[in-house]
C-alpha cells in the first residue's frame, strides 16, 4: 500500500508548480486505483488517452470559434479563409454546433497544442452536412471547405481547468478524509463520490443511482441526463428506423452518423436531450430536396417526441 497521504501533497505541489498536466495525471492515476471511484478513474483515463464519443465531451473542452470558408466562384478561382458570420444560421443547434470546438484529444496533445510557438491559430475543419448549409449563404459560389478558428491560447485555458479541478479535488480529499496507513477505501466511498461531484463533476445532481431522473431535476439549456421511458424510448427507435429506411435509397452518410448518434445516447441508462434534439435538426439540416420531403415528417414528429418530454 503506498501512502496516499504522501502522494497527494506531491500532486498538491507539482500542480501548484505548474508541472507538466501529463506527469500529474500518470500520478492521479496510482491514486485512482487505490480510490476506486469508478468515475474519477474513467475521467483519468479519459483526459490521458481522449474521448473517442464526441458527447461524452466535458464542456470545458467545448470552446468558441470563429468559421472561415473556401469559397469556388465560377470565373474567379477559390477564395481561401473568408469569414463568415455564424449568426446567419437560422437553426439554433446547427449554429451552437458551428461556434464551438470539440477538443476530442488527449490532454498530452493538447498541451503541446498550448505550447506550440509557430501557431498563433487553431484549425479543425466542420462536419461534412455544414457545408450545403453554409453554401445557401453563397448563392453565386460553391463552399469547397469549412474551418472552425480558434486562439492557441484555447487549448491552455482547458489545460488549467484540468489543472484547478485536480488541485480542488485532491485539497478536498486531503481535507476531509484521514489518509492513514489503515486507509479503508469503502468506508470513505461515499465522501470520495461527493468530492467527486463536488470539483471534477461540479454541477451535477445525482439521484443515487447515477442517473439524473426528469422530475427531480432542473434541465438547464438541455445539457443534464434524463430517464426516457421504454416506450417513448420504442417510439424513437421506430423514428429512426423509418428514416433509416428511406435514407437507403440516398446513402447519405451523415444521415447514417446522426441516426446512429442516436441509437447510442439511447442505449445508455439515461439520455441527454441536447444530443438527440441536435441529432434531429442536423439531419433535418442535411436533407434536401426530395429526401428532406420524405424525412420531414419523421424529424418532426421526433423533435415534437422530445419536447414533450423535455
């Protein structure tokens, strides 16, 4: 058994000396599986290796941008890195989707990002189903790429958030359990979990069960996990079949990511409202023409589904 006691206060001081976020975390590690609180061990293991589902994404790794376009014009060649203003996207979600990125990548990698000193500048390119979106803004034009921009300086600001949640979770845990050699970890269970959500989750509410349920919680801005029925949960499936079945006569595959983001939100013991309703209205976003004539009837009834329930 090391001693947790010693390990903390080396955390405690290498965070407050600004050491590497990498060799901190590989520490947090060992203290993890002498914790074992499963959900500060998968937040580890999650900022070390990066979050390979898009919505299981912190929001301190969603930040703001600005969108530039390359744009074809008929006689005039392309025109590279055009601004372009996100307020003129109408649908609510697909404009919340456009100003911000998702930082998916190890925190390793994100610290070179922040260290780097030949790029002032961020670059990811958007989701495919953005582009004929955008493009309704350039009638005379044809969008030939899509470019989320942000700051270097981005990729620092969530390097710290890591950084002060660690240091708030390990000063608390310092403060409120005895770290003795005789350490008994399942008597202290309970307080290691309200730590837990008190710095590293802060802002969620927990029922006890892991799951945040639709009457006992406040939904803010659609973000917090909800309970859906089997049957609403049958119902949407169904949706989804429907427009499954119609997309494969247009193979549109950004059709096929959103259904299947979807189906994978609700398989999970709860849901979250703003990933399905974001779903819905990108697929609604990518249908055209005759396609978005036969799936318009499906994407509603879908959206009117969740406001409802949501």
């Amino acid at each position: 058994m090391i001693d947790l006691k010693k390990q903390i206060e080396s955390i405690i001081e290498d965070l407050v000396n600004n050491a590497s976020i990498s060799s901190v975390l590989l520490k947090a590690q060992t203290i993890a599986f002498y914790l074992k609180d499963e959900s500060f061990t998968n937040w580890i293991k999650s900022e070390q290796n990066g979050y390979s589902n898009i919505n299981e994404i912190p929001e301190y790794r969603k930040l703001k941008c600005a969108i530039k376009v390359d744009v074809s014009i008929p006689f005039r060649g392309i025109m590279y890195g055009v601004d372009f203003p996100i307020d003129a996207i109408e649908n609510e979600i697909i404009r919340d989707d456009l100003s911000h990125i998702c930082f998916c990548d190890s925190i390793s990698i994100i610290e070179q990002m922040g260290n780097d000193q030949k790029n002032d500048m961020l670059k990811m390119t958007a989701s495919a189903y953005t582009y004929s979106i955008i493009n309704k803004s350039f009638p005379n034009g044809n969008i030939e790429g899509v470019h989320k921009i942000t700051n270097t300086s981005s990729a620092i600001a969530i390097i710290d958030i890591v950084k002060s949640k660690l240091l708030d979770f390990f000063l608390k845990i310092e403060e409120q359990i005895d770290l003795n050699v005789n350490f008994d970890v399942m008597a202290n269970k309970e307080k290691i979990q309200t730590i837990m959500n008190q710095t590293i989750k802060a802002g969620v509410v927990n029922t006890g069960n892991g799951n945040i349920s639709i009457n006992q919680s406040e939904i803010i801005g659609g973000n917090e996990n909800v309970s859906i029925s089997s049957t609403n949960k049958e119902e949407l499936k169904n949706i989804l079949n429907r427009i499954e079945e119609i997309n494969k006569k247009y193979n549109n595959k950004d059709i096929v990511y959103e259904i299947s983001e979807i189906r994978s939100d609700l398989e999970k013991p709860s849901q979250n409202p703003r990933i399905i309703k974001r779903a819905f209205n990108a697929m609604k976003g990518i249908a055209l023409g005759i396609m978005a004539n036969e799936l318009s009837p499906l994407i509603d009834k879908g959206i009117e589904l969740l406001s409802n329930l949501f």
